[in-house]
C-alpha cells in the first residue's frame, strides 16, 4: 500500500559491526597473469570465491585483499566492498582461472565484454560413468541448464536471465578408464 503524504517514517539502522569488514588472509595465491589493470589467478578446488553466509573468511577476496596489500595494485570496486576485483566466479569445488580487476575501468570492460559474450569460458570436466548423447558416445550434444533459474516472468512463469543458449556444447575429449579399473 501507498504511504499517505505527511507520513513520518522512522527507519533504526544497525552500527556496522567491526568484524564485518573484510581483511586480508595469507592465503597462498598462483597469480599466472598481472599488469596494471588485470590479475589472472588460479583459483583452487575447495576455495570459496566471495565471502557468504558460513563462508566470512578464508575466501579469494580475503587472499587478493592480502596481495594487494604486499603490492599495492588495487581491486576494483564496482561489485562491492566484499567482492572486490570480482568480475566473474567459480563454485567452491570448482578450480581454474579467474579475472581480478585491478580497477573500476577494467572491471566495467571486462563485465561488459563477458555480458557480450566476446570472451570465451571452457571447462573441462572428469565423469565417471557413461555420459551418453542420444545413444551416441562422445557426440557434440547441447547439455540443459537448471530450468528454475531465471526471472519471474508472466503468469509466474520463469524466463532466462541471458540471451545465452539454454545450454552448453560438449564433447567426450577422450574416454577409458584409470589403470587398474575395469
């Protein structure tokens, strides 16, 4: 509902917890790439990207924060105090390489350039079992994304956040198993 004109509001905000601010971690980084505007890091299985609910600490963001610190760079801002330098992620369990912005410019440009889809992500992925398309092993086969993300379109029904493809491309890069498996 509307709130009437002349309606006095009283809004009670919290003192901002000294805890909350984010600091940096001697977290040991690979950093495979860097210049004045852009750090390329080798991002490990098992580290949380951005902090989170049950994931305040120990994070990428805590560990670039440290190595800004030693050299001086800077992160970029645009995403937010606790994502700092964060243009895109990687789920926890997930490991390879990710962008850091070292400034709101950059930020902005690679944001854009990944919206566009002008820069292009690859993963490989370990299976084990049989992946099957179709009945036919190791053919090129869209692979479906969860249906339920999305926006809340018309009639309550989701729609796509992104002009992307409903799923991704994939391909069997080679098939057997470890040695000593049958």
């Amino acid at each position: 509902d509307p709130i009437p004109a002349g309606s006095r509001l009283e809004l009670e905000i919290p003192e901002a917890r000294e805890d909350a601010r984010l600091q940096p971690e001697p977290i040991p980084l690979r950093v495979v790439y860097q210049d004045a505007d852009l750090l390329i890091v080798d991002k490990p299985s098992g580290l949380v990207t951005h902090p989170a609910p049950g994931h305040e600490t120990g994070t990428l963001v805590n560990a670039l924060l440290a190595l800004d610190a030693a050299d001086g760079g800077g992160l970029a801002t645009i995403a937010g105090m606790d994502r700092p330098g964060i243009v895109h992620r990687l789920d926890r369990d997930t490991s390879g390489l990710l962008m850091v912005a070292r400034n709101d410019a950059a930020q902005a440009s690679l944001q854009a350039q990944l919206k566009a889809r002008r820069i292009a992500k690859r993963y490989l992925a370990l299976v084990s079992g049989v992946v099957m398309a179709r009945g036919v092993p190791g053919c090129r086969r869209r692979v479906r994304r969860r249906p339920s993300r999305g926006r809340p379109g018309r009639g309550g029904r989701r729609r796509p956040t992104s002009r992307a493809p409903p799923g991704s491309a994939w391909r069997a890069a080679r098939r057997g198993c470890p040695s000593g498996e049958s």
